[in-house]
C-alpha cells in the first residue's frame, strides 16, 4: 500500500461520509490505498453488519463498494492531472450509478478485501470496477458510474 | 398501509439483517408494507447517514433499496402461494444483483418515502423495480434481482 489513505486527504466538508469518512464515528471509515494501478481497502466488519446468520449485509458490501469506488475515481482523476491528493482547489465528483453482483455470502468473521481499477476515463465521468473476497474468494463484483460535478 | 410489516412476519433467525432486521439494535431497521399492489417503506435518516452536507450516503440508499426490494419479493412469493407471511415452511430468497441510480441528492432532515413493485416473477428470481422518493422528489430508482435459494 502506498501513501496515505484517499480518506485521510480530503477537506473537513468531505470527511463525514457514512462510509467514508474519518470523521464520521458511527460510519463504516474504510481506507483506500494505492497499490500500483489498482486500489486497496481491507475492512473488517462489526458482528452487527449481517444480513442473516454470519453472512455479510447487501447493503454494506453495496456501500463498501461504492465509496472505495468513489475514492478511487477522484484519486484518478488527481493522478491523471499530475496533482496531489486533496489539493485545492477540491475535485468534485459523486456516485451516478451503483450495480452489484453478489455472488457468495461474504461472512463478518474476519476482514473483507476489495480491488477496483479504472475501467474507463473520461471528463464527465469515471467508470470504476471493484472485486470483493472474503478469505481470497470473490464474493462480490461492482461497477460504479462517478460523475464529474465540474464539468 | 395495510396488515403487519413484513420484516416483523419473519423468524428469529431472520431478524438481525442490519438493513431492516426488527432485533438489530445498531441497523436501519425499515419497516415495508403493501399498499395495493405496491410495497411501501418510509424512513427517516439519522444526522450521521450523510454522504456530505446533510446528502444522504448512496450506501444507505443502495440498503434500504436493496432491503425493501428483497422484503417486497419475498412477501409477493408468499401472496402467489396464497400463504400467510412469515408461515412455515419459510421462503427462501437472498439478492442476487443491486442496481441503483442516483437523480438526485436526497436529504437526511425528513424521512424518505420508498415504492416498489414486481416487475418480473420467475421460479427461480424475482426482479423488483423501486423508486425512492425525498419531499416527493424522486432521487434515486432502483432494480433488484431477487433468487430463490429453494429452487
């Protein structure tokens, strides 16, 4: 893992995300890291996170999904613009669209892992790929739509 | 609104899911009900479900979209089987895929009003289509892929 965490670079207005954010401390706080062209988050999950009988809740690997997805498509895109992490003046983008494919439980024993890469690039929005494993199996696979809200 | 909440129909150990299980003291906990032949959910964020500026988190609309929509097919499963809810022997079904769009920022001061209904009702999935509503805005649509783990 390189660097600091995308979430540690943002500006105070952007660090209450219920997923995302460092400030937020009822929120999930994931950490995405660069790890060459691909970006890295481990999380480990509370016992309240389930959905039934151990097994992961939908909505929290949809949320995981999205925010690293999220942080990856503005990391990009100051990567691409040769600047810093969280510079000013702040790149703007948010979620347009979030699609999931659960493909086997994911359990909340032990820590969760996701890898999202850029799939497409462009100046009004990012398309970002995400792969989810519990214990190194693929569990769950996402595309998220990140839109530019300077463009 | 008519009858009892779904979520409060199924058994114990269906009832920690964090999005909308009755006994998960740290979840959502939404409520759905039929209201002809749509479900209906209304719920109200806590201050810390933001994404930023008082936005409510796209996590926890994918959650409550996901739980409304999987509630919503498994109650429609039990009515085409002309079966009480929450009866045994239980119907089994978990998500199968997540599709959300994102219109428009809703916001966490007053409650969020979700409609969904069955768009398509196979043996084996059970597609449900929602849209999710802020002051009579709608901010965000949804489809649910449904499966049957019994089939």
């Amino acid at each position: 893992m390189e660097g600091k965490a995308f979430q540690d670079t943002w500006p105070e207005w952007g660090s209450n995300c219920w997923g995302c954010g460092r400030n937020n401390e009822h929120g999930l706080q994931i950490k995405s890291y660069w790890e060459g062209d691909e970006a890295v988050c481990t999380w480990q999950p509370k016992k309240y996170h389930e959905a039934y009988m151990g097994a992961l809740c939908g909505g929290i690997i949809a949320t995981i999904i999205d925010c690293h997805c999220t942080n990856t498509a503005i990391a990009a895109a100051y990567k691409a613009a040769g600047r810093e992490l969280g510079t000013e003046p702040i790149l703007k983008y948010a979620t347009g669209s979030i699609y999931i494919k659960l493909l086997r439980p994911a359990r909340i024993r032990k820590p969760i892992t996701l890898r999202a890469s850029i799939k497409e690039m462009k100046k009004s929005k990012i398309t970002v790929s995400c792969s989810l494993y519990y214990q190194k199996k693929l569990c769950a696979s996402g595309e998220i739509v990140v839109i530019n809200l300077d463009r």
